[in-house]
DNA sequence: CTGAAAGCGCTTACAG
DNA sequence: CTGAAAGCGCTTACAG
C-alpha cells in the first residue's frame, strides 16, 4: 500500500496547523496568500491527495452520485450513463455504479449500500412490484430521482420517458397509413414501460373508432421472443397487416421470422418498433420506430437532482419521443 | 436528508456497546448468540446501515474497486464492465467508474482521486504517450491491473488482448485464401492497441514470404475514417485485393464506401476487421472479422487484481482472440 | 464474551 | 489570519 501522505505531513512540512493546510487547500478565503501558496506547493510536491472517506466523514458531503439500476449491459445502459456522467462530469462529481441484475428483491440491499457513500441516488426500478417497497426507502433519507419508474410515492421526483404517448403515436401513424389489424407484440408484464407501451397502444386503436380489436402477443423484449410472435402472427387467419413490436430488439426477431418466411416488408405487413436502437436502420428494411433519447433522460434526471429544489411538490416529469419513419412502414394505396 | 440511525442508536437500544454492535454485525465469532440476535433485529428493526466512510476510515477497507477508463459510453465498455461487474457481484464488491473522457492529460486527476475510495485500481489506458507518467502514479499506492495499456513499469500487473497476435492471424488467413495485395487501415497513431494490430499485419506480412509490401493507409477507428480510406484505396491502381481494417467499425466504414462503388465483396476486393461487434454480423455481406472477447478481459483482469499476489515478478497476460469467417472473405479459385 | 478508549484523516465552529 | 480541539461514525487492539 506504502504509507499514504496524509494532511499531518503537509502541515509538518508547511510549519502551519492541520486546520491551516485544510483550508488552504479547500480555497478558504481566510488564509494568508503567502501561506496558500506555500502550503499548496509543498502538497504538490508530496502528492497530497485527501482521504476521501475522512473527508466525507467530516464534511458531510460526498461529491459523489449513486445510480441504482437494474442491469450495466447493453445499450440502453450504456446511453444512459453516458448522458448521467456528462452531468457529473460538468458538476465534478464522481458516480457510484450499482446494479441490482435484474433481481428486484436486491434493489433494497443495492439502495441501502449507498449509505454514506453518495450525496443523491439515481434510480430505476421498471418493476411494476416493486415500487413502493421502494419508495418507502428513497424517503429514509437521501435526495433521490427515479427514471421511468411506476410509484405512487408522493414528494419523489421522477422523470420517464412518454412510453404512452410514444406508442400512441406509433399507432396512429400506422392508423394514418392505413392499416387496420394492427397487431402488438407485448414486453415482460411485470415491466412498467412495457406496460405504460400496451397501455398506448390499446388507447390509439379505442381512439382510431375503426374498431379495431386489440391484438397482443406475449413477448418478453428480447429477440427471441419477437421471433416466437413473428412466427405466431403468420400463422393466424387472417393475418395482421401491422405489427407494432413494445422495442426495437422484438421487432428485429420479428423481422428475421418474417423474412425467413419470405413475407414483404411493408408490402404484406408493416413493422414497427420502440427506442431507435443503432441497429434498426441497418437491417433490411430499415425499421420505423419511435426514438427515445435516452443520453437525454439521463442528463435531465441528473439535472433534476441537482438543481431542483428539494421542498415543493415535485410534478413528473416526461420525456417526449420522436417518430421515425423508415422503410418498414409505409401508406397503402388501397387505403380505406 | 432525515437524522440517520448510527451505530450508538443500536448500541443504546441494545443496551451494549458500540464496540460490541459492530462486533455483533461483523459476524465476529467472540459474541454471545443471544446478544447477537438482539443486536441483529435491533439493527433491522432500526433501517441501521453501517455509515460507509467511516468504516472505510476506520478499517482501511472500502470494499470497493475503482475502474479508470478512457471513455464509458460505447458497446466496448459496456461489455468491459459487465465483466468487470460479475466478478466485483460474486465479491460483494463495490465499483467506483472514472472516465478521462479521451484527455489524457485528466487521468492522472482521476487516479488521485480514487484514494482513499478503492482498495484497488483497474485501469485502461490506451494511449502510448501517457504509459510511463500513469506507472509512475500507480507505483505510490493502490494495487492495480493495466488493461489493453502500454507500460514499461516494473512490478505492475498487467492484462491486454492479444492485438499482435490477432492482426498476424488474420493476415494469415488472407494469404491462405489467396489474396496479396492486403492493404491495412490503420487506428489512430498514439493508441497502443492499433499500434500492436499494426506490428501484426507488417509481421505476418513479412512472415509470408510472398514479399508483398505493407500496404498502410491512416484511420482512427471511426466508420467515417474507414469510409474516406475505402475510397481511397478504391482511387488506386492496382487496387488491393483485400482490406483488413484494425477495428470493425472502420471495416464497416469501408464497406459501405465498396457498397456505394458497386464493388462486389468479396468477390472484386475481400474486407476484414477486428473486435467482432455485433454489428459484423448483420451488415451484408457478413464481415469477417477478430473476435475479442471484451467481459472476459474485464472479468480476468477484476481476478487479476483480487487474486493474484501482489509481490513476485508479475509477468503481462494476454487474452487471446478468435478468427470469426463469414462471407466478406473467401478462398481464391484463383490463388497462386 | 464485553466495554472503554484510541484512532482513522479530515473539517469546522470557537477563540484569539 | 491562525491554531487547538471537538467531532464525524466507525473498528480494533487492550484489558478485564
């Protein structure tokens, strides 16, 4: 380890008192300039670096922000970390990273860790379940932000994508297309976006007064699981001219299985998605999709904790998505 | 933030001492059961959490890991952490991330920062200029383990992907298909990796015997530097009759610059990359690529760090890579 | 098995 | 402007 410097060695070195060292270097205004400078050259020199932890311990403060998420891995995450670390960075705050890997029932025993550790908490729990357990221990103590989380806690600040009103969207641009059996690959049921995604989607088509019946197939956001529905939906009497998949990664299982069967693309049926991951304007055809801009949700959610005031009633905030119309989709000259 | 329970609020419940508490809690073994058990519910009933900046302060342990990287978003370090996360998940370990944001001049900043925050350092530093100032930085302190890093400094562990030896097995595989005229578009000029990917394709290229000249041309692993140099060497005469680009990214680059020409692949002009991102598989045709088995390196070097004893010679490991064919490359019917 | 006390490395009123 | 001292919340020898 080699014996670490420590502010008694700076203090020793500078003839001054630890208290003097302290606020030298902390930019107190109370400190003579010759002093300062004197003390801030000999720390230089011996490569003083505080000890977070004591310092943390005295101070009160950590400069340090915890993000509590269900799962590091893939994209999403990593977009999402990329808009939250932008912000810290500005602020100079350092993050603390913790996953609960998709097991709800550890998101607790993640939360709770952060004691002492963090000055405010990053959070996102898709869990429908989970909730309130979890509200109950976001207001024990800590400034907190949940992203795209269902609570009913009052007094949390909160900040989700629109699922709701992005899926509307979706199906009225596939109402205004001209389809009419539309049909919806559904994502895992105890996941509070994939909810709020069917919940849109069953609105539009109540909205578009074709009446049009609800169609939902069980899916689960993974590929394999769009492929499963891809293969269910060409099996069915008549088929759908539509399909809306809740995210991107089911819409591309669902588009091999319609390619592998040799269905056109929008000819035959039309696909849609959900997030606007990279891959959806490689593929074959490119795919329409709602984008969310998830670097964004981050960024703002990090924004929230740190500049909103804590009192007051907070109001949920939403982030809106964006339509994008690709190859996938396209208006039917035979529309009715 | 809500007054937080602290250990004298278990220890005056109780009616023990603190010292006792934190023995009860620690799992010590000299502690009566009943007391035990008594403090245990105690501390449960009370939401007690053990306030980590003083434990740390205290017992000179964080219990976490610190991981310095030159970036954070991206697929690549996406799939580092989550190898970096399992083994730090099966520890009980906690990770504590620091991007440099490509700066540097900012990493040793956010070396100094990690103290008294970490018991140990996992660090990534690509860039050649930067190697020996970081050993420097590292020697006066943490453990640590350099990933995919260029250092001379002694006594440091160490663990890279086996760049070299995976550009010289791709070279082979294109000589043993036939081709000759390899051109190589390079990664950018202070990067250790792409400088290593270089030094395999000159050496296999002078191993083969065929006196074929290295054939260079300047990237810096972006698709848009693997577009300009796909057009560029499309502009030549002869043109090559194979490209091996030293990441994926700019092999995916270069073929849509050969898409856009009308080249056929790998029929006029055959195309290969390096890291073998997801992304390889789907595009058309197929790329053949290097796997690098990005969780793996994260993981290893995570045990490296935990496991490995810290005195002794450490000698640098190499992880190796694996030779990915799809369709962008193919036997010569016409090979010489 | 348990407690009193020292100490981890800082920061911050409180005096001067 | 500066220092002595208390204190942050723990852990851990040291006694008993």
């Amino acid at each position: 380890m080699g014996d670490a410097v420590t502010i008694k060695d700076v203090a020793k070195r500078a003839n001054v008192s630890v208290a003097t060292v302290s606020r030298a270097l902390n930019g107190h205004v109370n400190v003579a300039d010759a002093v300062r400078r004197r003390v801030v050259s000999i720390a230089d020199e011996l490569r003083y670096t505080p000890h977070h932890a004591a310092r943390s311990l005295s101070s009160r403060r950590t400069q340090t922000v915890g993000v509590v998420l269900p799962d590091l891995h893939g994209e999403f995450f990593s977009e999402l970390m990329r808009g939250i670390d932008g912000v810290a960075r500005e602020r100079g705050l350092h993050l603390l990273v913790s996953s609960y890997h998709g097991h709800p029932e550890e998101q607790v025993a993640a939360l709770r860790a952060m004691r002492g550790r963090v000055d405010g908490l990053l959070v996102m729990s898709p869990y429908v379940a989970s909730a309130d357990q979890l509200g109950e221990h976001l207001a024990s103590g800590l400034p907190s932000v949940l992203m795209n989380s269902h609570t009913s806690t009052p007094g949390c600040r909160a900040l989700s994508v629109d699922n709701h009103g992005g899926a509307r969207a979706m199906v009225r641009h596939l109402v205004g297309c001209g389809y009419r059996r539309i049909a919806f690959i559904a994502g895992p049921q105890d996941n509070f976006e994939a909810h709020e995604r069917l919940r849109g989607y069953r609105d539009a088509l109540a909205e578009a007064g074709h009446d049009a019946q609800p169609w939902v197939v069980d899916g689960d956001f993974s590929e394999a699981s769009g492929h499963h529905a891809g293969h269910l939906l060409l099996s069915q009497s008549p088929r759908p001219d539509a399909v809306f998949a809740a995210n991107d990664m089911m819409a591309l299982g669902c588009l091999f299985a319609f390619n592998q069967a040799g269905v056109d693309i929008p000819g035959d049926i039309a696909l849609a998605g959900f997030d606007d991951i990279p891959l959806a304007r490689y593929v074959h055809p490119a795919l329409t999709t709602m984008r969310v801009n998830i670097p964004d949700l981050g960024a703002r959610a990090m924004r929230l904790l740190l500049d909103a005031p804590e009192s007051g009633t907070p109001v949920p905030e939403q982030l809106a998505t964006e339509l994008i119309v690709r190859d996938s989709t396209r208006a039917r000259s035979d529309s009715s």
